[in-house]
C-alpha cells in the first residue's frame, strides 16, 4: 500500500496550549508498518488526524472569538470589578427547582452592595467602601442559580444621562465597535446612568444585568445600546442595599436581550421586604395579581393576535426635536400594532410640559438630604486637610467637610446637590419644591384616567373602564445614542443634555412600569444604531408589558 505525503501546517497556538494539541500532520509509514497495519488501525489512524484537524479549527474560532470580545470589553469600559463566576457543581433536585435563574450570567450596577466587594458608585467618595452585606437584589439573585460576573460602569450616584461622569471614565457603546480591526470606529454615548449594564448586555459579556430607573436611567441606555429593559411599578423590587440618590424615585431596573428572560428575572426579585420602608404590601401586590388575572381573562393577548389591545400615543411626546429615525421607526410600530389587530388611539397628558422641572426639583432636593452623610467624618473619602501635618487655622471640622466634599464629588453631583440644597431652603420650598410635589400628582392623575384599568395604589375598584388604554406607545429618545464628544463636551448647556429626560421622567413621578424594546436601525458608515420604542402601563401591569415586548420582539431589526 503507497501512501502519498500529505503536510497540514498547524495554526499558531499560545504557548499555554501547546501540550494539549496534537499535531495533525499525516507521516508517511514505511512499508513494514504499512504491511502490519489493519485496515481498522488505518481508518482510525485518518479519522483521529480529521478530528484533530477539526479541533484546532474549532480552537482557533474560539480564541479569536474571545479575542474579539476582550477588545470590545476593554473598548467599552463596561465593568469596574470583573467576578469569575463559579458555577455551583452537582446541584440537588430541590436546588434545582429553586434554580430560576440557574447558570445566568448577571451584571451588577455598581450601587448594589455585594458582600466583601468595593460598592463605590463610579465616585473618588466610595473608592475604598466594602459593604459588609449582599443587597436584596443581590441576595435573591444568587438563591435563584445566578452567577454574579461584575460590577458595571455608570453615572457617579446615578447622575447623569451617559455614563461619562464616572470616576473610571466613560462608558462606550458597543455599536461602535468594529470587529474585524478590534478597536471602537464610533465612540458614541451608551446612555445613563446604567450605561455599563446596558453596554455589558449589548457586548453580550451577560444574559442580564441590573441597573436603576430614577428618571430613565434603565430606558434611556437600553434605546441607545439596542436592549430590552424594564423599570418596574415603583415599591415591587426591593431596594435594600442599593445606594440612594432619591427616595421617592429610585426602581430598581432589568436589562436583557430577551424579554422572557427579563420576565424570569424580575419573577424573582418580586416580592416584599420588611427592610424597605418603600416596598409595597401585601395586601396591594395581591389586589394588583387580581387585576392582572381579571385583565386575562377578558383582554388577553393570544400570540400576535392583538385585537383586544388598546394602545394610546400621548400626543404631548411628539415635539420639533425628535429626530425623523426615531419618528419612521415609532411609525412602523404603530403600523405594526394596526396590522396585528390592535386599536391605537391619541391620548392627552396635559402636564407632561412641565414634568421635566419637577422631576429634577425633586430628584435633587431628595439627593442633597441623602448624600449630606458623605462628609468624611463617618465613612468615605477623608480630605487629607485633617491630618496632622496638614494642621492649620483652616483645618477646622467646616474645612474638613468642604475639602472632602469637594475631591470626593464629581461636577454632575455637586451641581445637582446645590440645586437641592436651594429647592429645600425656605424661599425654594414654597415656590419650587412644594410646587414640584402638586405637578407630580397631577401626573398621576392624568395616567389613571388614559388607562383602562384602574390604579390598585389609589383604589380598590376592580372595574375596567370602556374608553381607557392598555398601553401607552412613545419614543424613549431624541434621537441615536449621539457622539461622546457632545455629551463630553463642558462647554454644552447643562439643560439641553436634560431634555431628553423628558421622554422618561413622567413615567418615573407616577411610578408606573415601562418597557423600552429595540425595532430597528439606522446605518451611520459600517455602524448600525438602535432605534426603540417605550411600552408604558398602569401600576402593576408587568404581565402586560411583557406581552406586547413578546410581539414586539418579531419586528425584523
């Protein structure tokens, strides 16, 4: 039998994998072998080589895979603590029926304690702060199988709409990534403030990843990086160990690339907790379950059939400053529920012009009280103007609380923290935030009366109106995630960047849940930008959202 030569040149492979690949070439036997050998040891001789062939082509697939996805990590500045996730090994039955989540990667926002880790909310004040407990969130997280694999990048303290004002720089969107070159083509804004946990979903380095929601900080990135994300009802999900910057806004939020993992996410960080004076009782999420099930089983949705859906577009959203992309793609939304069977509908809400002030009036007076504890005296970053040898006629307990306040804090807090500090003086209590508080009631106000059904935290009536929505449909931005130099850029007007808040602070003052659900693109070079659109609904209505996210889901992006 006469063999020919056959020479297979090997990939390159790192040092640290050499001794577990085998070389594919094929050596030709000398004759004497060739007469011994059994056709047997012949056929399992090629197929060995084949297999090898196809593993080191598999390897190297991998690697490069891996490669890539560093360079896009490292390019987004995603994350501020990396976990290496250990999986739980040999689980019982019992765990896994307890298991919802098990073996999904999850992100962390970095305003969430974990146990043992720095908490430092992408501030120079918490640097060095190492909680000595798990969040709710956290704690609920790891009890259903999920696997913690980080700590994302955001806005200091939550302030901010891009991620750039962070003590570890600016979060990067992944779309601008370019993959074949490996480096960032277009460095646009992720959004904020839970920009890193957006960027961490959009770059695939997780399934999910948790974030906050005060006035669209879980929406707005999820529009620009092209993923589903949930703010919850205000008071479902526990706030234990999250970080506060106001009280009587901050939600807890879910991003994912699929909403029925979002779904299974939030089933399992729902639920009371007596160590949240804001979560909702009982009795409440009860009459709310009762509501969800009446709603079923006499307008429930059946697959993309939705012709008992009643969808309102809030006419106050559509203002001269709303990009034509974003308008073409709510349109195809809109046409996309008409065809499916659905009645879309305009609706009024009058107060909407004045939602923006109101929020920031609030939010602000809300996070002076809860950020005056930063001062260096009990925790936090100390000011060096205290020691010893910085001893003068300064270094007095007033200096020490400037000094550190100013290192300690970034420029989006401080401003914010001032305007707080005036709206809670006597002259701005009565004209700004008392009059703040009233815009917020309207608000809710006008949302109970566009929906069908009624609002199980002001009323115990199970009656669905007849002339009410279901679901309002609006854009959740102005436009694409915009270039990082202009949000960068110092010299830009402070409330310009604030506008586009306007799309998502009415749904933060009336506590209401809302799901942002990407529907297409728009092409800018070799780049393809997200465009989604906002599914908001009435306190409680998760089960809802998640339908019309479902049906949405279909629409080709």
């Amino acid at each position: 039998m006469k063999f020919q030569s056959c020479s297979i040149h090997p990939f390159p492979v790192p040092p640290a994998l050499r001794s577990r690949v085998i070389s594919p070439s094929i050596q030709r036997p000398s004759n004497l072998v060739c007469a011994a050998m059994s056709s047997l040891k012949i056929f399992q001789s090629i197929n060995r080589n084949r297999f090898n062939i196809s593993f080191k082509r598999h390897l190297t697939s991998k690697l490069i895979h891996q490669a890539s996805q560093d360079a896009l990590e490292q390019a987004c500045n995603a994350f501020i603590i990396r976990y290496k996730p250990t999986p739980r090994i040999g689980p019982s039955q019992e765990d896994k029926l307890e298991s919802k989540l098990a073996d999904i990667t999850v992100a962390i926002k970095d305003i969430f304690c974990i146990k043992g880790s720095i908490t430092s909310c992408a501030s120079l004040m918490l640097k060095d702060f190492k909680s000595p407990y798990d969040a709710q969130v956290v704690m609920r997280l790891k009890k259903h199988g999920a696997l913690i694999v980080g700590k994302t990048n955001m806005d200091e303290f939550s302030m901010g709409s891009a991620s750039v004002y962070s003590t570890f720089g600016p979060v990067v969107n992944p779309h601008g990534f370019c993959k074949e070159r490996k480096v960032m083509i277009q460095r646009r804004s992720a959004g904020g403030s839970s920009g890193g946990s957006a960027a961490a979903v959009a770059g695939k380095f997780c399934d999910v990843a948790i974030g906050s929601d005060t006035g669209g900080s879980i929406r707005l990135p999820a529009a620009y990086c092209g993923v589903i994300g949930l703010k919850p009802s205000y008071g479902l999900i526990s706030r234990h160990g999250m970080v506060q910057y106001s009280n009587s806004l901050d939600t807890v939020g879910i991003l994912s690339n699929s909403t029925e993992l979002i779904q299974r996410t939030f089933a399992c960080l729902e639920g009371y907790d007596k160590h949240d004076p804001t979560s909702v009782s009982m009795k409440t999420r009860a009459q709310s379950s009762q509501l969800n099930q009446l709603w079923q089983d006499h307008y429930g949705l059946n697959s993309m059939d939705l012709s008992n859906l009643r969808v309102g577009v809030p006419v106050e959203y559509f203002t001269s400053d709303i990009s034509e992309e974003v308008l073409n793609a709510f349109r195809s939304t809109v046409a996309f529920f008409r065809k499916n069977g659905a009645q879309v509908i305009s609706v009024s809400l009058p107060s909407t012009a004045n939602c923006l002030g109101a929020y920031y009036v609030i939010a602000s007076a809300e996070a002076s009280s809860n950020l005056a504890k930063y001062s260096g005296v009990h925790y936090g970053h100390r000011s060096i103007v205290d020691l010893p040898s910085q001893a003068s006629k300064s270094a007095s307990p007033r200096s020490l609380y400037v000094a550190t306040r100013t290192e300690g804090l970034g420029p989006e807090v401080k401003r914010r923290l001032l305007l707080g500090a005036y709206c809670l003086s006597a002259s701005g209590m009565k004209n700004y935030f008392l009059q703040a508080q009233r815009i917020r009631l309207q608000i809710g106000e006008e949302f109970d009366r566009v929906f069908r059904w009624p609002n199980p935290l002001s009323t115990t009536s199970t009656t669905f109106s007849s002339k009410g929505v279901d679901v309002l449909l609006t854009p959740p931005a102005l436009s694409i995630a915009p270039p990082l130099s202009e949000v960068e850029n110092k010299d830009a007007k402070i409330v310009a960047n604030w506008s586009q808040d306007r799309l998502l602070v009415p749904t933060s003052l009336a506590g209401l849940p809302a799901i942002v659900v990407p529907v297409g693109n728009e092409t800018i070079g070799s780049c393809k930008w997200p465009l989604s659109v906002q599914i908001i609904g009435q306190w409680g209505s998760e089960s809802i959202l998640f339908q019309v996210a479902r049906a949405l889901e279909a629409i080709e992006t």
